[in-house]
C-alpha cells in the first residue's frame, strides 16, 4: 500500500469530488460566471463541499467550533494535486 493510498484510507478524503470541484470553478472562470459569486455562494458552491470532500462534516452542530488559532497543518499530495494549509 503506499502512502497516497494510506492517506485516502485514514482521512477519508473524496479526491474526486475534489477533481470536480476544480473543474466546475475552471469552467466558471472561463464562461465569466465568476463575477455573479459573492462571499456566500462561494461558501455554499465551493468551501463547504470543499471541506467535505476532505472529511469534514461541515453541516454539523453538534461538533466542537474551532478558531483560526486551533487549526493544524493540513497537506494533501496526490499524483494530479497538492493542496496545503498550514
């Protein structure tokens, strides 16, 4: 098993919803939709299926509130892509 596919496994990240995500933002960028976007529908159309697709449950009350002083480093490398918050 190698260490892509251990990272799939433990963190339960949907890569190619991911892959989808960034194709529908290409697409509108491309058609020029991107200028009708304001803080909430990118929220709604791209940062929380974003955060989804990452294992996430984002539509949960119940789960703890966590500030920008309580996140932790976060990199994803893939064959196709790399995406790192830190």
């Amino acid at each position: 098993m190698t260490d892509s596919e251990v990272s799939k496994q433990d963190y339960n990240i949907d890569f190619e919803r991911i892959k989808e995500l960034i194709s529908k933002y290409e697409e509108i960028k491309r058609s020029g939709e991107i200028k009708r976007y304001n803080e909430e529908s990118t929220k709604k159309d791209f940062i929380l299926p974003l955060f989804e697709a990452l294992g996430w449950n984002v539509y949960s009350v119940t789960e703890k509130k966590y500030s920008m002083k309580d996140r932790k480093p976060l990199l994803i490398n893939d064959d196709e892509y790399s995406i790192g918050f830190g």
